[in-house]
C-alpha cells in the first residue's frame, strides 16, 4: 500500500530521519523494520543532488518522504520526479502557502506541477493517472503565525497531512527548542493541532525521539512518527559504547534534550 492509503486506513508509521547524505547509513538504518523514512534537506545535509541516490537507496525496503529546505515549487517537482512518496514543506504559515505547495505537486487541472515524472513513471504503476490521488503533501505547523491560522491551512484541499516541528513550535510557544516537549504549553498545542487536522481528515506527523513521549503522541492521533533519526543514532551508541569500555556511568542522553 502506498503512503496515501496507509495514512487514510489509520496506520500508525514507524518512520527513519535521515540527516546524513550517505546511501549506506540510510539502508542500514530502513532495514531495522521501519516503514516510512524522511530525507532532511532541510536541516540534514542532503542537497538535491543527494536525494536520488537516497531514494533508491531506501525506497527497496520503506516508503520514502523528503523533506524539502523551503516551499521552493521547483525543489517540490524535482523530487516528486524522482520518486519521493510524499513530501513535507517546513514553516507553512498561511493558507495561501499551503495553497502554493499542494498546486506545485499537483498535475493540472487541480495544481501547476510540470509534467516529467523521469523515475516516478519507472517506479509507480500509471504514475500520470494517479499522482495526484497518491502523493502526500504534509505542510508544517511549527511557527506562531502558522498556529494562528491552523484552521484555514487545514481547509487547503488537497494536502494530506499536518506535520509538526516540535522544536521550531517550542519557540512558537516562548520555550526553549526540544523534541518529545512534555511542557503543557506545548502538549496542548499538539494536541490542538491534532484535533483540528482530525477534524478535516488530514493525518498528522511528529518529529522525536523518546519513545515514551512518541507511544503517547499515538494515542492523541499522531501517524506519521519519527521514531529514530540517524544521526542521534551514531552519536549516542557510540557515546555508549565508549562509556562502557571505560567502566563509566552510562548517559542515556548523552546529547540533551534536543536530539537532532
Ligand atoms: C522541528 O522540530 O522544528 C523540526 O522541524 C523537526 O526537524
Ligand atoms: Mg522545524
């Protein structure tokens, strides 16, 4: 089943963030189990180049999504093109955002994405007849203006999916930028955020890494979870590792408390 059905059947997704731009690390990580994996252009250090090989590195054993740095219509089509699932576009502030991003990954007569599925076509059976029921478009609720307007981004018709930054929304919300944030403050927009995208059938995403916070975020509605992101993987088994080897106290977070 692709991304789109899983979503709308209700199926929760363990799902990989991978920051680092190498095909091996990513196979390493998606063959664990996982079924969905992120391509972090925005932060990671994926450039467009990059995001190919990635994907096929990835797409034999998980759903892959990319996660582009902006709005960039272009960036949205070029990886679309290449085979990418579904997309996630950050700091989505206003409907008429919203309405830009699902218009550029839409083939006409419902959006103005250009036509040149060059992988896509190879990969998915009628790619042309179908991307525009297929394809998954997660807009990012992570800034106070874009919390502001929640309800009119989440009328946007044809975006799939809410996807929220819990670092970014922590500044939204006047706190210090973390994942898995247990502050009320924080909790309630979640929750929020939840309820309304529930409310016009959009499936809803969280960026994390504790696994405590990420089973609860389930139960509030939460899909699409990011449950392991490479680079926190390296770091902390390797901190672990070493820790060991030295008879010292193992630090469970030996990062803080924003793993990125
Ligand atoms: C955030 O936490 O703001 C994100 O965008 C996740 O990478
Ligand atoms: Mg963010």
């Amino acid at each position: 089943m692709n991304l789109k059905k899983r979503l709308l059947a209700g199926d929760t997704l363990s799902t990989a963030w991978l920051s680092i731009n190498h095909t091996f690390v990513a196979e390493l990580v998606v063959r664990q189990g996982f079924d969905a994996a992120v391509i972090d252009m925005q932060h990671g250090l994926q450039n467009l180049p990059d995001v190919l090989p990635m994907v096929q590195a990835v797409q034999p054993h998980v759903l892959p999504v990319v996660r582009v740095p902006s709005a960039d219509a272009a960036t949205l089509m070029k990886v679309l093109d290449m085979g990418a699932e579904g997309v996630i576009v950050p700091l989505v502030n206003t409907p008429a955002d919203a309405k830009a991003i699902v218009a550029a990954c839409q083939y006409p007569p419902q959006g103005v994405r250009s036509f040149g599925p060059t992988r896509a076509n190879h990969v998915f059976p009628d790619y042309a007849k179908k991307a525009n029921d297929n394809v998954t478009i997660f807009a990012m609720i992570e800034t106070a203006e874009g919390l502001a307007n929640l309800e009119d981004i989440c009328k946007t018709p044809g975006l799939s999916g809410i996807f929220i930054g819990p670092a970014d929304l922590s500044y939204a919300l006047g706190l210090e930028p973390r994942t898995d944030n247990p502050d009320p403050k924080h909790v309630e927009a979640v929750k929020r955020i939840i309820t309304v995208s529930k409310e016009h059938n959009l499936a809803v995403g969280i960026y994390g890494d504790d696994p405590t916070y990420l089973q609860q975020a389930v139960t509030w509605g939460i899909q699409l979870v990011i449950t392991a992101t490479d680079t926190v993987l390296l770091a902390r088994s390797a901190k672990q590792k070493l820790l060991a080897f030295q008879n010292k106290e193992h630090d469970s977070e030996p990062r803080g408390r924003s793993p990125y």
